[in-house]
C-alpha cells in the first residue's frame, strides 16, 4: 500500500503523465463560436465558450457598472470605491472606460496591501512563535512590507519566488531581499523544545525535523501546490512524492533555523560587510591578515593596552571564605576555582593586604573553566552567574562604591545592580556564557587606606539555582580614572608583556592576529546596527540551547518519520516528478548551506518547472472567482481536484511565463475578460445542473472578508491611516502572562487608538490569541495554511459584527461624518445609502432607516446598515 | 459513507463562499454525517476534564509499591536503557510516592490520599491506566491530547464533534470551553481551534469569572445611543432591509441564513444569561460541589454551570484546571509534596459532585465524562522533591455514557515510568467518537491533500472499559 507511489505514477505508459506534470505547451486559442459572437473577445472567453457549449451553458448578462467598480475595487485594493469614484466610472461612455479603471486599481499601492495579505493567507504568516511559549517576532513585519513592495513593483515572478526561498544567496548585491526569506519562518516555532532541550536529546531531534517540516510544506505548497509533507513517514500515496525526495528537501533546509537576522539597507554597506565578514572568517581560521597590520598604529595600541593591563594589580594570595561551604583552589593567575558540589547561594569574602595606596577602583574577572557548567563562568546548568551584591571594606569599615561597568549585561540584569543595595537584583551575563566577562567597581573617591592594610571584597550571590561565579579573579588599581580593559587572551598578555624585538614569530603572528581582529570588529561596528527580519539563518548567538547549525545537519531518510529508526543519509534535492529538472541537486560545498537553498530557488523558479507556472495562475484566477480553476490551490495532486479547464490553465501559465511572470499582465487579462465582468444573478435550471458554478456562467457572489470589511468601516467613517509598511497595529492591551506568552485582551483596548486606523493588513496577527472578531469572520487559523478561506455565517459572528466595540464605534463615527457633511437628517440618510451601497434608497427602506434615525440617532442607522447582507456582500 | 463524502463536496463549495447550498450547511444544524450516525450512540453529550500540566500519575491512581524500595536510589531502568529528563535538572534519583494509597469501591481501585473525593466513586470509572504520549513537551502534549497531532493548526476534538453531529440546542453554541481564570492553558486558544475546519466549530471561551462571560453578546455599555428600545427597532430595520435583499437577490440561501443567524443570535441573548443565573441551583447541589468553600468554589461553579450547558443542549463541554506556565498548575517540577495537593483539592470535590450529581438527575447514562491530562511524571526527582514531565505513562478516566465503571484497561512498568500498554491519544479520541456513534475512521476531511482524522492513521477502541 506505501509503495505505488514512485513506480506507479511514473510509468505513464498507461495512464499518461499526471496533468499538472504533462509538459506547458500553448494550446491553440479556440475559434469564436457564432452561439456567442461579441461576447468571447478574449482569449479566455474562448475557452470558457468551448466548456459551455460542452456542458449545454450561456453566460450571464454583463453585470451592471455599480457592481462591476466593487466588484474591481475589492479584488484589486480590498477597499471600496468612493461615491465620486462610482459616478465618475457609471456616467463615463468611453470603451475604455472599464479599462481604465482596471489600470487605474493596479496602479494604486492599496492594490500591494490586498494581494499580500492573500499571500500571507498562503505562507501562513503571523508574527509569534505559535506552541505553548507563544512569543511575540517583533521583526516579522519586514518580509510583510517585502511583499507589498514586491506585488506592487510587479516583480517577475520568478525573482519573487527565487528571492523568498534564496534572496540571500541569491542577490547579495540587493540585501533588502533578505527580508524575502521570512517566507521560510513563517509557520510556528517551537520555542520550549529549542530552546529548553538540549542537543542531541530525542525531543529536539524531533523538534528541528517538525521545524524542517514546516519550511518544506510552506514552500512546496505555496510555489508548487505539491504536499510532500505526505512523504514524511511514507511515499505519497497518491503523488509521486517519495520518501527520499521529502528528506532530499529536508537536506536543504537542514543548515538554517528560523531566528532574527540582520540585513544592509542598501548594497554598497553589504558589500563592504561581506569584505569585513570575509576578514573574519580568515582571521578566525588562525590567517595571518595580508597586508600585516600597519606596526605604527598597532604599536600605540599595544602600548594603550600594556598601560591599561599595567594599572591593575591582582590580588595573589588572598584568603577566601564561603558562607555555604565552597571550597577554592588557587590558581597560577590569580583566579579562585570552585570545587565541589555547587550549593544554591553563596557568600564568598575574599581578603587580601591592599598592594598600593590609594585605590580607586577593584575590578572582576570572572573566568571559563572547562570543569564548570557549559565551561562556566558561572555555576548555573547554562554556565550564566548572578553577583547580587558587592561590598568592600577596608579595616572594617564599608566603602562607598558610586559606578559599576562590565563588558557585558544580560537585559535587565545589569551591573549596576549589584551595587544598589537590593539583594534581589542581580548582575548576570546570559547569554553570553562560555567565555570570561569583567566587571569594575569604581569608589567615589580614592581609599585613604595605605598598602598593606587589610582589604575585605565580599561577593554576595544569593539568586538560587546555583548562580555562583566559578572562577573569580579581583584585582586593584589606583589610577585616577580608571577603564574597563578587555581581558586579554593569555598569549597575548604573555606576548605583549615581551620586548617587541625579543618576540618569536609565534608571538608576533599573535599579536598581528589579535590587532587585526580588533580592527576588524571596530569596522564592523562602524557600520552600524541593522534592521532585522524574522527569517533564517545559519549562523546567530545561541539562546539557551538553540544553537545555529553553522553548517548543515545530518539529515537522515527517516522510516516511518520516526528519529527513532534512521536510514540512509539525506542528500539535497527536490522532487523526481518534474521530468525535465534534475532531482538531486550537484552540491560542491558540504560547509555552506545556501548553496542548497539557492539551487531549490533555482528548481522552483526554472522556466521548464510545469508546476509553478500552473499554479499561480490558477490562485490568481482563484482569488478573482472564489474559485480556481483547480479547485485546490494547494494540492495539484491526485487528492486534489482536477482543472475545470486544462487549456485555460495552460494558456494562462504558458502566457504569464512567456510575457516574464507580470501579475498585473495576469489581473488585467482576467479582468478585462467577459466572463469576469458578468453579473451574479440566480438561474434556478444552471444551479440544479451545475450548483458550484464550475462552468463560470455567472460570478460567484462573495462577503467581503474580515480585512476588506473592517477596512470598508474605516474608509466610510473616514477613519482610515492609509499609512503604508512599518510595525504591525496591536489591538490588544498586554501584559505580562504567568509564562513566556503575554496576555492579550482584546476586549478592552481603546476603540479610538490610532492603532485601530491603519488597514487591516498591518494588524498584528498573534497565533494563539488570535482577534476574536477576526476569527468569527473568517480569518484563518495562522498556524495552517489557508490557500482558500471559509465564508461562515453564524450567530456568533452576527453578534460580533453588531456589538464589536471598535465596530460600534466605527458605526458613530461614520454618523458624525454624515453629520459634518450635510445638515439635513435625509440627506444624510441618502448619503448613508450613497456610501455603503452606492445607489439610492428605496421609499419604503428610505422611509424605515429615516425613521430609526429620528427616533434612535444616525449611529443606530448606520450600525443597522453596516450589518446588513446587501453591504457586506458583493454581486 | 456516502453520505458524509457528499457533505464534504458541500462543504468544499461553502469554502469558495458560493450560493445554492442547502440552509442547514451553512447555518451548521446539518451535520456531516447527515442524519445518520455510523451506529447508535451510546452517548449524546460529552463534558472533559482537562488538567493541565501532566498529573503525577504514581501520585494518584498508578500505585507503585515498588518505589518505596529504591527510594533514593539512582533511577535505573537496567539494560543500558537511556534516561533522559527534558529539563534535564539534577536528580535522578527514585523519589516513591509521599502519599498513601488505599483501595476503594467494589472494584478495590488503588487511590491516593490526595484524591479522597474520587475516590467515593471509582465504581462510576472506568481508567486508561497507562497512556503515553509521543512527547515530553506541554505544547505539543496539549496539542496532542486535544487534537491527535502535536503541530498546531489541527482542529480540536470539540471540533470534530461539532462538525460531525451538528448542533443539538438552537440557542447556545455547540462546543463551550471553561479556561482555568487564571488564564489560558499552554497553546492558549490554540487547543480549542477549528483548525481547517469550518470556523464556526471552533470552541467558544466562556470566562465564568467575567462580568461579561460571553464575548459581543451585548452592546458594549459606552454606546449610550443603544438601548432596548433602539435595539428591538434596529432590529426590525435591519430584518427588513436583509429581507428585502434576499428577496432581489434569489437563489442565495447564505442570505436567508443571515437573516436566520440575527434571529439565533437573538435567542442567544435570552439563553446566555439564563444559563448563568444559578439561582435555581439549591443548597445541597452547591455543597455537593463545593461552592461554598474558598478552595474549590472556582471549579465547583465551572462545573456546575457544564451541568447546565449540557442540560441546555451544548454537545461539548470542556473545563480546564490551571493555566499555562511553570506553576499553580500540574507541573509539579519543584515539591510533588506541596504542589500536588494544591491541585487535587481544588479538583477533587467538584468533580465527584459533578458525577453524583449527573448519576441523580439521570444524565450520566448519556453523557460521557472523561478526566486527563497531557502527559505524566517521572518516577525519579528533579532537584530534591519534585518531578519532571514524562509522556512514558499517565492516567486518563471515563464515566457515563457507554462506560463500564469499575474496570481499568493498560498498565505501566514497574515504575510507572513508561506504559507497557500504550494507548494512546488517537485511541481515547478513538473511543470518544465511538461512544457518540462516530466511526472515527470515517471522520475525514480533505486538506492540502490529505484526508485528516481526528485519529490520524491510528485509533484503537479499547472496548475492555465499554459496557
């Protein structure tokens, strides 16, 4: 039963190849059949005439030019025309008229903002983590705005689609398309296994494939309407989708993990940080930097560096004494290392005989030891510390420490809290663990104290958990004003501290190292902090446990998608079913991983990949009809539905590659077609024959969906901020939750914020706190992809839209509008009238809506009319 | 089934959002089994209680004497099997129940002392002694306990329900979710979601502890301009005008079930507050489940008000103990000793009045009652006192309808560390539907192709616990 798959499909000597996987060839475009001459103009007209001459149908009469400007206007920009927009397009004679409206919509940048938000439909976008520590991205936003740019720039298609899956690899040159691959990261995250397990355990193992997973399934259904993530545990059953090319995919994702990334702004600083980076990487692997560093310069920096080490003198020998039983031993350089079981707080008092008089400053070193938790410098499980308190005396008495300094703080857990007399604040390094850091304590004036008086430093750490230093060092200083110095790698101290004529070549070779990596970093910092987008990458900080792969994982072809039962290893690749592409990709760096996303880029976006091109002219056609001509736009497969009209399909797919993948080309050539602009009227015998419409002879009636209808409310009452791009609008108040995941209440944030103005495409989407009003009407659940939306009507929703409070308030405001333009209460019911449904009333709805306004205030009417069927509908 | 393949066509056109469906599909009061179930329910009404945080099973009904003897020993499993804890905190080491175990009832059920109440009733129970769940983590355990998968985004068993019988009261919402009111479990609304289903069969969250338990149900209180009077004449003008639409607009049934929604949602505004006025309740039920007591008062009126939504109608009633997050919840990682007892005695009375309450009023031969969790706990410590997460084994129990009290079914190793047995979530789910006369093989629906169940591929009825 699992192994038809690859054999079965492929032989197509029986069946024929599978019709999404036949080769794209243009059909001939059908002759004009005289039962409908004038009505089939366009091509695509046609082909639809063909299928109604076939299944015995005519098309509907042209729909009348008020619906048709709705009709165009929410397709195109989600928003509703304005009255003077509708006058002006049903009092104009020109042919073009209609054409001119469709260029006019795709010109407008509102049309960007519709069609991302179909898109972030597709790639399941939101902006936390999803999972039980459900964590706000608060850079998801960028790669939102990339798709706006790019819809409205109307990128060819094949960069778009290069871009997302590979834009860094890609396009070095253009480092904004970094923001394209958020598409990767879209879809949840696990945070509590990434972060809270360890490597190599079976929960994380499991976690990083699940992630894998999600990558693969958001791009292989989104580019190719292909689910391979059938093929996790078993060939498709149904495509020819094989358990090898499923991990082939995992192979390709198996470098990068989905996390924040730094991006250039333009191309000329990413290129000058590509040379640094390049630097780096050489100095890393131990290259001496060519040219060698100017010795002028270095020579100044050695001496600045040899006066900084020199004003500070270690306190060798000096006793110490723990209130919770740790013991230390001496070390060569000064450094105490505990011993021992750690207990889970701790007092340690060092004393020492002062080595000068006058001291201004004691400084911590607080060192890595291999014998410590993840090579320490602290005693926690994640080698993090926290000093809750230093105190100094001298001779008994407490001396007045006025600043602290380190080389590093953990957020919100500064050094300078380990000298605000708080026990329950604390100084702690996390997450930068694993390496020495330094802290300096600065007295508000120098000691009167001479050399050789007693010295007492005692280090408090009373946060629990084991959050002791491991391997404290002190040491003094005298100098006026003094600095935090780095710490200096023992063999450059040891080589700093040599005559520079008396240096091997050995010490030189570090110290040119040394310099040329500290020159390197000030470059880079010289450029600057850069934006970020949630997307993937390779290389990060870790937190916690979630570490970057640096280079690419194993993959193994999993049986049964179990961890558990390992075969052979994964090598990068894509599907076998695409006849005319290589399905194992030629890979010549086993360290890189973005040579393996840029050929699946590359795969994805060839002119000879069939399933590409079918499928995004089919969810263009799908979000203009409520239907595409596959009927699943996601699965092409054989679970999926069959095209309604393959030579349609093809002709468009054919057509849209060979003019360079324009959508607005597409749009426009659907628009402009007659069987778009007919009208949506009833016919009693075509519903009993044909009752989904397949054979398009009428347009499908839709309600406008949640973003279109909130937007609408927005534009009548003049409320909306038509502000484009930026950090996403929180409706919501938030506070802090009893874990990871805020909490949300939607309820009582202030109807009137500015926030709730911009469109809805800028609403911040939270996974598991989704809008509850959103939701009722329709939004997806973010954690799924949606290529289609559902269109429910229920009493939960009927409540929402009537009692919503920012949609009530909307309701007033639009009354206040009415009000300010006109002072007649029947004008403003007529303009009421113009505004939502962009006719007249009727007498007897006149009468009925003029009457509830008189007696129950405009608000009321406008409220009854914002929820009523004929305005939240479009024909 | 035929029939249900059909209604999955129906609803594959409702997603396109077209005309000329059948009123009952849109409105959601046909179901998609039709009118016929796959065999006869035994059940018509479930009502669940979720603990949340993974309840010690070896503290609770999993007696483990064997502990007591390796007390403080370094856990070990024999034959180089691997240990592993999922925080990995020091420990290790036995930690045997610190909680005596007496048997109860006719069938002699093991019960701790935590769960004195419970333990009145275990001849009503019917245990899943040892379930175990493919992960160690809240998040994906939540979401495999109430969805069959451990990714988010799959509807919830609630879900399912709703969509494959339909609603069974005109006035309230077919599938109610309690949340603890200190707030959401892991995954937040994320366990209660329709997922690709319909969005209409989506949990509702009803917060008992709100002044506004039900969210739109009435005019927000700034809106002076709405009042009785201004909502009985809107509501006459907006009938009117959606009347009159649907009326040039033939052939659109979603038009005549707006208008039929406004009306439902009108009845809704009756029945909501109704159902919460607890007046009617009489002394000796509020004692019964404790209402009175500052301890259990917050679960006892949870509890007593999924009574009455399931005398009223709903299909679905699922309560929650304990929010999300690392305590007042049943992640007992720091003292087992102190922590678990917290719970169980805010649980434990409401529950068994919960039961002998239904049993008195008739209603348990047809309602299902289920209690679990997501996981269970490590028969080892983490630091001194406390237990790490543990999906090897834990403990679920069934009442009511088409359950067979006294009887247990499974069982863990010697150390109530990993299930010997392994049920598993799809076959209590699997049960479940069985129990309302849904054969949850037959339960599908096609997305992004694939035909899911609730069970995924998986599911066994354990009919050993059915009557």
């Amino acid at each position: 039963m699992l192994l038809f798959g690859n054999v079965l499909m492929l032989s197509a000597a029986n069946t024929g190849t599978w019709w999404a996987l036949q080769p794209l060839k243009r059909p001939a475009i059908p002759q004009e059949a005289s039962k409908f001459t004038g009505w089939a103009s366009n091509p695509i007209d046609r082909f639809i005439a063909v299928k109604y001459l076939q299944h015995g149908f005519a098309p509907s009469l042209p729909a009348g030019r008020v619906s048709l400007i709705r009709r165009a206007s929410y397709d195109l920009t989600g928003l509703p025309p304005s009255p003077r927009e509708v006058d002006a397009f049903v009092n104009n004679d020109s042919p073009v008229a209609y054409a001119n409206l469709i260029e006019r919509l795709l010109g407008s940048p509102h049309y960007g903002e519709r069609w991302a938000r179909h898109w972030m439909d597709v790639v399941h976008y939101a902006e936390t983590h999803g999972h039980d520590e459900d964590a706000i991205r608060e850079n998801a936003w960028p790669y939102r705005d990339y798709l706006i740019e790019s819809f409205n720039s109307d990128k060819p298609y094949a960069q778009f689609v290069r871009e997302q899956v590979a834009g860094d690899v890609l396009f070095p040159d253009q480092p904004s398309s970094v923001r394209a691959i958020g598409m990767l990261a879209t879809g949840p995250w696990d945070e509590s296994s990434q972060m809270g397990i360890s490597d190599g355990t079976i929960d994380k193992k499991i976690a990083q494939y699940l992630d894998r997973d999600d990558m693969i399934a958001t791009v292989m259904s989104t580019f190719v309407s292909t689910t391979v993530h059938c093929a996790r545990c078993h060939d498709h059953k149904f495509d020819p989708v094989s358990t090898e090319d499923y991990y082939s995919l995992q192979a390709v994702f198996s470098g990068v993990d989905k996390v924040d990334r730094p991006f250039d702004s333009n191309g000329q600083t990413a290129k000058l940080r590509r040379r640094l980076l390049e630097v780096k990487a050489q100095l890393d692997r131990g290259e001496l930097p060519h040219p060698l560093p100017d010795y002028s310069l270095s020579a100044h920096r050695e001496e600045q560096l040899r006066l900084g080490q020199g004003g500070w003198v270690v306190l060798y020998g000096a006793k110490v004494q723990s209130t919770d039983g740790v013991t230390f031993e001496a070390k060569p350089d000064g450094s105490f290392l505990a011993q021992g079981q750690a207990p889970e707080r701790d007092t340690a008092t060092f004393t020492a005989a002062l080595p000068m008089d006058g001291v201004t400053a004691v400084q911590l070193d607080v060192l890595a030891d291999e014998s410590l938790p993840k090579d320490g410098p602290g005693r926690a499980p994640n080698g993090n510390l926290h000093l809750s308190e230093i105190v100094v005396k001298v001779s008994g008495r407490p001396v007045k420490i006025s600043q602290a300094k380190a080389d590093f703080n953990q957020a919100s857990w500064v050094v300078e809290n380990a000298i605000d007399g708080d026990p329950k604040t604390a100084w702690g390094i996390h997450p930068e663990e694993s390496k020495p850091h330094r802290a300096m304590f600065v007295f508000n004036k120098p000691l009167t104290a001479l050399k050789g008086e007693t010295m007492e430093i005692e280090l408090r750490q009373l946060h629990g958990g084991s959050h002791l230093i491991g391997r404290p060092r002190l040491s003094v200083t005298n100098v006026a004003k003094p600095a935090l110095i780095e710490i200096l790698p023992p063999a450059v101290g040891q080589a700093l501290a040599i005559e520079p004529t008396k240096r091997t070549n050995e010490q030189i070779k570090v110290l040119a190292l040394y310099f040329s990596r500290e020159a390197n970093a000030k470059e880079v910092a010289a450029l600057g902090e850069r934006p970020k987008v949630y997307a993937v990458a390779s290389d990060f900080s870790a937190l916690g446990n979630f570490k970057p792969a640096g280079k690419p994982r194993d993959v193994h072809v999993l049986q049964r998608g179990s961890v558990h039962s390992p075969g052979e290893k994964a090598v990068p690749g894509a599907l076998g079913c695409v006849d005319a592409l290589k399905s194992r990709f030629a890979i010549t760096r086993s360290d890189g991983e973005g040579q393996r996303r840029a050929a699946l880029a590359n795969w994805l976006a060839d002119e000879r990949n069939v399933l590409t091109w079918r499928s995004i002219v089919n969810r263009v056609w799908h979000y203009h009809f409520g239907r595409g001509l596959v009927g699943t736009p996601n699965d092409f497969g054989r679970m999926g539905d069959r095209p309604s009209h393959p030579e349609l399909l093809d002709w468009l797919a054919f057509e849209f590659r060979a003019g360079g993948g324009s959508l607005k080309w597409l749009h426009y050539t659907i628009m402009t077609s007659s069987v778009y602009q007919q009208n949506s009227a009833h016919n009693a015998e075509y519903t009993r024959r044909d009752s989904e419409n397949r054979w398009l002879w009428r347009v499908n009636r839709t309600r406008l969906d949640a973003e279109s209808y909130r937007d609408s409310l927005l534009q009548l009452a003049g409320n909306a901020d038509l502000k484009m791009g930026g950090p996403s609008a929180r409706h919501f108040n938030m506070s802090k939750g009893v874990h990871v995941t805020p909490n949300l209440d939607y309820d009582l944030f202030d109807p009137d914020s500015p926030a709730n103005f911009r469109r809805s495409v800028y609403r911040f989407v939270f996974r598991t706190v989704p809008d509850p009003l959103m939701q009722l009407m329709d939004c997806p659940d973010a954690s799924q992809h949606a290529p289609k939306r559902e269109s429910s009507v229920t009493a939960l929703q009927a409540l929402a839209m009537l009692n919503n409070r920012f949609l009530v308030r909307q309701s007033e405001r639009l009354a206040k509008r009415l009000r300010y333009e006109s002072s007649s209460l029947s004008t403003q019911v007529r303009e009421l009238f113009e505004l939502a449904y962009h006719r007249d009333p009727e007498p007897e709805e006149g009468r009925l809506v003029l009457a509830l306004a008189r007696e129950h205030g405009l608000a009321n009417a406008c409220r009854v009319i914002l929820n009523s069927s004929e305005f939240i509908f479009l024909n | 089934m035929d029939c249900g393949i059909s209604r999955r066509q129906f609803l594959q056109a409702a997603g396109g959002g077209f005309g000329g469906l059948a009123l009952g599909q849109i409105l959601g009061t046909g179901s998609a089994l039709g009118s016929t179930l796959n065999h006869v329910p035994k059940a018509k009404r479930v009502i669940q209680l979720f603990m949340n945080g993974g309840v010690s099973q070896m503290d609770t009904f999993d007696h483990k004497p064997e502990l007591a003897a390796l007390d403080g020993q370094k856990f070990d499993p024999g034959d180089g099997r691997l240990v592993e804890s999922v925080t990995n905190s020091p420990g290790f080491k036995v930690l045997k129940s610190p909680f005596a175990f007496r048997r109860h009832g006719e069938c002699g059920r093991w019960v701790s002392e935590v769960l004195p109440h419970m333990a009145t009733v275990v001849d009503d129970l019917a245990f899943l002694m040892s379930m175990n769940s493919p992960t160690n983590v809240h998040g994906l355990g939540s979401y495999m306990q109430t969805t069959g998968f451990t990714l988010p985004g799959f509807p919830c068993m609630g879900a399912w329900i709703s969509y494959a019988l339909g609603r069974i009261n005109q006035n309230l919402p077919e599938f109610i979710v309690l949340p603890d009111p200190k707030g959401l479990p892991y995954n937040n609304l994320g366990n209660f979601t329709s997922g690709f289903l319909p969005a209409r069969h989506q949990g509702t969250v009803i917060n008992a502890s709100n002044s506004r338990p039900v969210r739109y149900l009435f005019p927000p209180d700034e809106a002076k301009h709405i009042n009785a009077a201004s909502e009985v004449a809107s509501r006459e003008v907006l009938g009117f005008l959606n009347r009159k639409h649907a009326n040039q607009m033939p052939g659109d049934s979603r038009l005549e079930a707006r208008i039929q929604s406004l009306e439902m949602a009108a009845r809704m505004q009756l029945s909501v507050p109704d159902l919460f006025d607890m007046k009617g309740e009489s002394q000796a039920v509020r004692k019964l489940y404790g209402m009175d007591e500052d301890n259990t008062k917050d679960f006892a009126k949870r509890c007593i008000l999924g009574r009455r939504m399931l005398e009223r109608g709903v299909r679905f009633v699922q309560i929650w103990s304990g929010a999300g997050g690392p305590s007042k919840n049943w992640d007992n990682h720091a003292n087992i000793h102190t922590e678990l007892p917290y719970m169980t005695g805010q649980v434990d009375k409401p529950i068994t009045g919960l039961i002998k309450d239904l049993k008195a009023r008739g209603m348990l031969e047809d309602t299902l009652v289920i209690w679990t969790t997501e996981f269970g706990r490590m028969p080892f410590s983490q630091g001194q006192a406390g237990r790490d997460h543990n999906g090897g084994t834990f403990v679920t129990w069934f009442a009511g309808g088409g359950v067979k009290g006294g009887t247990t079914y499974g069982q863990s190793d010697e150390w109530a560390w990993k299930s010997e047995t392994g049920t598993t979530s799809h076959d209590m789910h699997s049960i479940i539907l069985h129990l309302l006369g849904v054969d949850h093989e037959k339960l599908t629906v096609r997305h992004n192709g694939i035909d899911r169940r609730l069970t995924d591929v998986h599911g066994h009825i354990i009919r050993d616990i059915l009557a």
